[in-house]
C-alpha cells in the first residue's frame, strides 16, 4: 500500500472486522484477538474468531499488530506565520501517517500563541483536522521571557499546557509568577530548559567532536543547570511541572531525584535522542541539527535506560519541519529541527524495538498513555466499548521514506532515503 494513500478512518457506513492480528497495549504483550469495529467507530468486540456481520469489511491482519493510537506532545505545526513549512492540516496528516491520533500544539507560532483571540484562532484552522488537536499557550507575552501571557483566557479556551516552546524563561521571578497562576489554574507547565549564555551560537554538544568538527558547542550545563533551577522553582511553588526534551543523562538524574522529592514533575525525550547521538555528525546533516543537540552515547544509552525504568514518562517528537532552502545552509548557519510525527513509530521499531531494546508495552506506554495522562486526557485502548483509534502494523514489511510519500510540506529527516523495518499499513481514528 502506497503511504500517501494510507487508509485511515474508515467512514463508509459499514462495519469493520480486523481478523487474525494481536492486539497490543501497555499492560501486556500482545495477545491474538479479532477487533470489531462498528459503522460509527465504536469497538464492538475484541476476542478470538469474531463474526462479520452482513455488509462488514474483514481486514487480513495475520501477522500483524494493532496498536493504540500514539499521542504527541511536542509538535511544531508552523501555523499562522510559517505555511511554507508546515500548516496544521498537513502536519495532522502526517501524524496519522505515523500512528498518532492527538496531538499538542507548539505556540511558537508568529505571532505567538499567547492570548485567547489567538488559540481561537489556531482551534478554528484545527478544525477540519481528522485527529485530535490541542494548542499550547506560551508563558510569556511574544514568548519574551519577560511579561506572563493571558493565561486565563486561554485556559477558558481549553489550553491545558503553557510553554515558551523551545525558549526559556530566563528570569526565574517571572517564571516563580507563571508557576504560580498556573497552579492555581490547574494548566501544565513545561519547561524547554536551557541556559542561553551558556548555548551562545553552539550548533552541536560541546566535547571532542565540537571541536574536530570545527563547530561551537553547547555544553551539557546548559540543559542541566537550568532543569535544576525549573524543578527547585516546581518544588517551592508546588507546581506540576513537565521538562521537555531532555537530552543528558544528568538532567535525568536530576528528574529522578526531584520525583524522589515528591515533586509533581513529569517529562519527555524526543525519538531522535533515544536513536542518534554526536557520533551520528560526522558528515555535517543538517537534519541532524536539533537542539538540545545529540549528546554523547553514553547520555543516550542511559536516556534509553531512563525510558524503560520509568524516570522518563513520554516520548515526544519535537516535530520541527525546516524548507529545504534552510537545511541547505552551511551547517553552522542552518536552523535546529528535523520532522518526526511520520518516523517516530518506525524508527523506534526499527531501531530499538525490533532489537529487543525496547517493547511495545513501553512505547505504547510513554507514547500513547502517559501523554495523555499528562494532559490530564482519556486513555485510548482496544476494547469494547472504546472509540477505535489505533493502527494496524507490519513488523515484517518496510518502509522506505521518501519525498513522495511524506504528508508534510518539510522533509528535513535523517532518514530520508532509508528505508526503516516496520509499515503503518492502516489507521482507525476517533469519529
């Protein structure tokens, strides 16, 4: 099956009968059970040698898993300001081409998302997307670092999250304030940690490799310093707080600890930190160009550890479409991102799970539950009764990612011209 032609929501009236795959979840290895679906999207049984009824569409999943819908809380849609990199519409197409069925919005937008005029306005170009869509409101007014943002009229607006998405909020006064209101609120704060002075124009993490490459660094200090300075501000405010994209193993050794304190703190590591590390720049990628940078592999090992043991709550993707104009720039000069909603999936399966690293149980886990869990959002599951969002996979086929079949406007991935174990051969979402 073609990927830009990905069957997804199945909306033709009748019923569907998934037959002869597993079924997966968090709680438990996948177990073989037919799904029914009915003509309204309702799961209407889930066990061994279903019946289809009259009139239903029977799907062969022999060998095959079907697996909740993920849930990405890290997304940059570029919408209003940036079309040419990405919209709302097509960045929802590409999660559903990578599994997920909800997303977060980033509100790095332009102008920011910092008011309630201004989430109307995302939620109405959000509309016609066929998954659920949420927005993020920013801290800080322009994501300045300076002036708090109208917090109560974009949490009348449904906003559940605030960020200054990938900017701190250097000031730790203002940020005492903003985990102040949002506590009393009942909004999430998350925190991109970083120390500006320390990041200066680093391209890539600071160490040997920096310097070989000729290419200024970010040290690790600069994440670490400033998620020690978010968790102790969480823990004399007693506000929840949620680190993101967390790159060094002492930054989550000092996650760990602060939870060992009793601190309301969750958080996340994007795909391409439990995959990549600085060995990977070698031959200067552009799309490997993120910040937090690739660290060493030794963080990344321990960062795969924290996954597992739990320290770490969620996978995000931190999907950041860049044109190809920018990521042809000299290295130093290109910007951060790369696209993940269409490869997270895929390349954690191909990369980790299919090894043996890492289950399904533990990606369904942080991608799927504990998202939403954060958000304080139902759970997804294959049950009865349950709305059906979920995909169905293939372990033994492959995909190949190629300009042609990506949904997003942006192709800035490393894995461009690869081809990674494992096809999303079909999506069931929300009706």
């Amino acid at each position: 099956m073609d990927r830009v032609n990905l069957e997804s929501d199945q909306q033709n009236g009748t019923a569907t009968l998934y037959q002869g795959g597993e079924v997966a979840s968090s709680d438990a290895a996948p177990r073989r059970a037919d799904v029914l679906v009915g003509a309204e999207g309702e799961i209407l049984g889930v066990g061994e040698a279903l019946s289809a009824p009259d009139g239903a569409e029977v799907v062969d999943c022999s060998a095959k898993l079907l697996v909740p819908g993920m849930f990405d809380l890290h997304v940059h849609a570029c919408e209003p300001g940036r079309e040419d990199r990405e919209d709302i519409g097509t960045c929802s197409e590409a999660a559903i081409a990578g599994g997920i069925t909800g997303i977060v919005l980033m509100p790095d937008a332009s102008p920011a998302i910092d008011s309630s005029g201004m989430v109307q306005s995302v939620l109405d170009s959000a509309a016609k997307a066929r998954i659920e869509v949420h927005t993020a409101g920013a801290i800080t007014r322009g994501r300045g670092g300076e002036e708090l943002s109208g917090i109560a009229g974009m949490k009348a607006k449904g906003v559940r999250m605030l960020t200054d998405a990938d900017l701190p909020v250097s000031n730790p006064l203002v940020l005492r304030r903003a985990m102040e209101y949002a506590r009393d609120m009942g909004v999430l704060l998350a925190s991109h940690c970083e120390t500006l002075e320390l990041s200066g124009a680093g391209a890539v993490h600071e160490g040997a490799l920096s310097y070989q490459l000729g290419v200024p660094g970010i040290p690790a200090i600069s994440e670490e310093i400033c998620v020690y300075r978010d968790l102790r501000l969480a823990q004399f405010t007693n506000c929840p707080i949620h680190i993101q994209q967390l790159s060094t193993a002492k930054a989550m050794k000092a996650v760990r600890y602060f939870k060992e304190q009793d601190v309301q703190v969750t958080c996340e590591v994007s795909p391409h930190h439990l995959i990549f590390s600085q060995d990977d720049l070698v031959d200067y990628d552009t799309n490997l160009k993120v910040n937090p940078p690739l660290r060493p592999e030794d963080d990344r090992e321990r960062l795969v550890q924290g996954l597992i043991d739990g320290t770490i709550d969620c996978i995000a993707s931190d999907h950041s479409p860049r044109t190809k104009f920018e990521k042809n720039m000299a290295f130093g000069e290109a910007p951060f991102g790369m696209t993940g909603l269409e490869t997270a999936v895929l390349a954690l399966h191909h990369h980790l799970i299919k090894p043996g690293i890492l289950s399904w149980e533990i990606l369904i886990s942080r991608y799927s539950d504990a998202p939403r869990r954060v958000l304080g959002l139902p759970q997804v599951s294959i049950a009865e009764g349950e709305q059906a969002s979920f995909f169905v996979f293939d372990p033994s086929a492959t995909t190949p990612i190629e300009v042609a079949t990506l949904q997003s406007k942006s192709h800035n991935t490393p894995f461009l011209g690869r081809e990674l174990d494992g096809r999303i051969e079909r999506v069931e979402l929300p009706r």
